[in-house]
C-alpha cells in the first residue's frame, strides 16, 4: 500500500501546545460544553450568570484571486455586489486585511493551520496535479479544531493543499468535502496537455467547451465528475453549502434536522481563470467576463445569508468573506482589480496581499462599522477558537491572534505586526511601515500617508529600515526555527 505512515499517526503522539488566548467572552463559556454534544442537540451550557452559551455556527466563503477593489463597498466602479454591499451595511468591513500568501496554495494553508505558510508548507507556494505533497495532516485545521466542540464541518469548492485522499479536507477535520482539488486551470495528470494558455477571450467565446480544462470535481475522495462543468460550479457549490447549513441548522418545524453547531469553509473556484457562468447568465462581450462572474458569486452569496434568515440562524452564525490573493492583472478584463493598490497577485506590494474582507454576525459584530486596523487570515484560527470557547491544541506553535474582541469593536486589533512571504519572506509591516527587501535593494512606505507604495523613503530614513530589516529577519528565524515538515506520500 502506498498509504503514508503519516496518516497513520494519531495527532496526539504529536508536541502539543497550547497557542491562543483563552475565550474573550469567559463569562458566556463554562466547563459544560467541554464534551462533545449528543447527536441531535445544540451543545448550550448555563453559566454562572445563567446565561445559555449556545456555539455559535462559522462559515467562511473564500474568493481565488479577488481583487481589494472588486466589491461596491470596497469602491468597485463597474461590479455590483448587492448581497455582500448588505452584509458590510449589516456587518464589519476589515480595509487592512492581509492573506498571508500573494498565491493559492500558501495561502490556503496559512488560512487553515492560522500559521505564516513558511511554517507549515516550506517554500511551496502552488501545488500542481504531479505534485507528491500536501499540507501535512497532522496539521491542526480550524476543522480539526471546531470538531472537539462537536461541530459538524464541510468544505465546499477549491482545496488547492494536496489533492491525494490522504490531503483532502476529510484528512484534515473536514466530514465532507465537495470541490475542485486544486486551480480550475489545471488538469487531471492523466490529461497533461493543458489548454494554450491566456487565450481567455477565445474561451469565453465558447463557454460549451469548458470541458477542455480537464479538471476533475471530487465528493469527499473519489472523482464525481471529470471534466467538471464550470459553468454551474459556483451555483452547485451553493447548493452544496445550503443543504449543510439545512441538514444542521436544527429547524424546530421540521424537527427533524439534528441541532449541531457547524462550520461551513466555502472556498469559490472563481473569479480565477478561466472564468464560466451558468447560460443563462452568459454574456459574450468579453470585457463584462469578470465582472458578471463576480456578480454571480455576489448573487450566491446572497443565497446562503437568505438560507441563515430563514432558518433563524442569522443571530447565531459568523460569516467572514475575503480572497486568497490578489488580482491576477495581466489578464485584464478576465482579472479584477487592486485600486488604490499596487500591483496584484503573485506581488508582496499591497495589491497582492490585501484583500476585501467583509465579516457579519448579527447582534454579535456591529452593524456598519468598519476597520483599518491590521488583521490576517492567520488570525482566523485563534479567533473562532475564542468565540467558539475552545483552546486550539495545535501540532506547534501558530502565529495568528486573537481578534474576537477586535471583530466585535471592542478593542483595536492586536496586531501590529505581519510578514509578507512569496517564497521566501521579503517584507514586514510595522504599525503604518513598511520595508520591502528585494536581494539589497529595500523600499520604505508609509502606507497611511502612501497607500499605493508610490514613494520609496528608504533614503530618508534609514535608522527605519535598519529597525524593520532586523525585526524582519528576527520574527522570520522564529517561524524557519518552528517549521513543520510538509505531508510526503511514501514511495
Ligand atoms: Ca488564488
């Protein structure tokens, strides 16, 4: 068998370490929810006040290559994004929020693991379909975590962190899994020609053909369909998320849907290229391609926060919506857009790294409010851990904080600090600073005074960039020191 004897290792033969703050909200948290909850009841806890603590539900919908200007309230000039305009009025926006990757795959893995992906994915950025590697499955996921609680989890849409059965998200804390293993650009290796590429408005031209992108869509480990059928991927990933959202939502009227608190990680294939819409929604003008697709997903979006207001869980469920990178600019009217940004994905100048990030709970976050504070995708881990009353008992050290009381408006984000990586880490950002390092060359920014990273200050100051350059490469010795190996099939 070629089965790795990594998976077969249970996650507590592994350090364990205790990596995030204990819950924010203490008094609403008692030891009774500790356990598991029975099947078919909502874990609730009284607490000394004789409050129910009842878990809260987490979903997290994940754009590819959505650019920071790409939604009407983060300023978009020709995309209109009604659903996710209401969640921000209804909401929190985040305007400095990083992913901790400007590509795919890194990204992903610093989402999950709430680590800088330097630690948990080695120098890997993208994992292609030769690829023998994966995020390693001891890895503690936010899945693997909510799951202690009794969470009922599912990931729907594009993996992109090993697409071998022992990388899939049902190796990493997920029950079910339902989606594209890695970018809808690249095929199944038994199909290794890979259509020319760039040719965008020749495919948008035939959208019958999308079958010549071979990429394969999984149901938990086995291949469901192959070629998928981009054209209706965003809508079946929908509909995937809102059956999960119904079969757990405990509705009373049916009585028949199990009460269980879940997370739902909904991770579009889209607005990467290339880019497809159901027929209906088809336009062959080339140059609405991205923005109708961006439409598309706002009208899907809308369709799960109608699912959560009709089943009443609106008051109860966080969702936070935000990309993995950047635009993909030199693909034009097929990519999206990074204003007031500098460049985009694939870049560790803004533009690359900074993402719209829209967060809703109801009663829970305030309503219009919005932040500039710093805040990553690597502190989504912490976070959820807080909110959700849990002490994340992760394979090592992480590098994500607590914002759940930032994310509530009741403090100033704690982080003032975060490293930009590609490959390698190259810039560090400091309170309103930042340093870019290219081989010896280094760029100063104020980013509150220049937030398109258009005047270079290095010269100016450079007791500055001496300070930032050796905080750089402290914090990025600590988390090379820490490093974790990376999931290897055996030979
Ligand atoms: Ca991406």
């Amino acid at each position: 068998m070629k089965y790795l004897t990594l998976f077969l290792i249970h996650y507590s033969l592994f350090t364990i370490h205790d990596s995030a703050a204990a819950p924010a909200d203490e008094q609403r948290v008692t030891k009774g929810n500790a356990s598991a909850p029975e099947q078919g009841k909502r874990p609730a806890a009284e607490s000394s006040q004789g409050k129910r603590f009842i878990q809260p539900n987490f979903i997290i919908i994940f754009t590819d290559d959505q650019g920071y200007q790409d939604l009407s309230c983060f300023g978009s000039e020709d995309i209109k994004t009604p659903h996710i305009d209401r969640m921000a009025n209804e909401g929190r926006m985040l305007t400095s929020f990083y992913s901790a990757n400007p590509v795919c795959s890194a990204s992903r893995a610093a989402l999950m693991t709430g680590c800088y992906p330097r630690r948990v994915l080695d120098t890997r950025v993208v994992l292609f379909p030769k690829d023998n590697v994966g995020l390693h499955p001891g890895e503690t996921t936010i899945a693997d975590m909510l799951k202690t609680k009794g969470y009922a989890t599912a990931c729907v849409g594009k993996w992109h962190l090993g697409h071998h059965p022992e990388f899939l998200p049902t190796a990493q804390g997920f029950d079910s899994y339902f989606g594209i293993p890695y970018s809808n650009d690249m095929s199944h290796p038994a199909d290794a020609k890979r259509p020319r590429y760039g040719k965008w408005d020749e495919y948008w031209s035939k959208p019958k053909e999308s079958g010549v992108w071979k990429t394969p869509l999984i149901e938990n480990e086995k291949i469901l369909e192959h070629p998928v059928d981009q054209r209706t991927i965003t809508r079946r990933y929908t509909d995937k998320a809102i059956e999960f959202i119904k079969a757990n939502s405990g509705r009373e009227l049916a009585g028949q849907t199990p009460h269980r608190p879940f997370f739902l990680y909904l991770a579009h294939s889209m607005p990467h290229v290339p880019l497809y819409l159901p027929d209906e929604l088809y336009n062959p003008d080339p140059k609405r391609a991205y923005i109708s697709v961006i439409e598309h997903i706002d009208a899907e979006v809308g369709r799960v926060l109608d699912t959560l207001r009709k089943e009443g869980l609106d008051k109860n469920t966080y969702v936070i919506f935000t990309s993995d990178n950047g635009p993909w600019l030199r693909f034009k009217h097929h990519a999206g857009k990074a204003g007031p940004l500098r460049d985009g994905k694939g870049s560790t100048f803004e533009g690359g790294m900074r993402v719209p990030c829209v967060t809703w709970a109801p009663g829970r976050i305030p309503a219009n409010s919005k932040s500039n504070d710093m805040a990553s995708t690597i502190d989504l881990l912490p976070t959820i851990a807080s909110i959700a009353g849990i002490e994340p008992k992760t394979k090592g050290p992480i590098d994500g904080l607590n914002l759940a009381d930032f994310l509530h408006a009741k403090s100033p984000s704690p982080r003032t600090e975060f490293l930009y990586y590609r490959a390698q880490i190259d810039s560090i950002r400091q309170g309103d600073w930042k340093l870019r390092q290219q081989g010896k060359a280094h760029q100063l920014y104020n980013l509150a005074e220049d937030i398109g990273e258009r005047k270079n200050l290095a010269k100016k100051h450079p007791e500055k960039v001496a300070a930032l350059k050796a905080r750089m490469e402290e914090l990025n010795a600590e988390v090379i020191a820490g490093a974790r190996p990376l999931g290897q099939l055996a030979d």
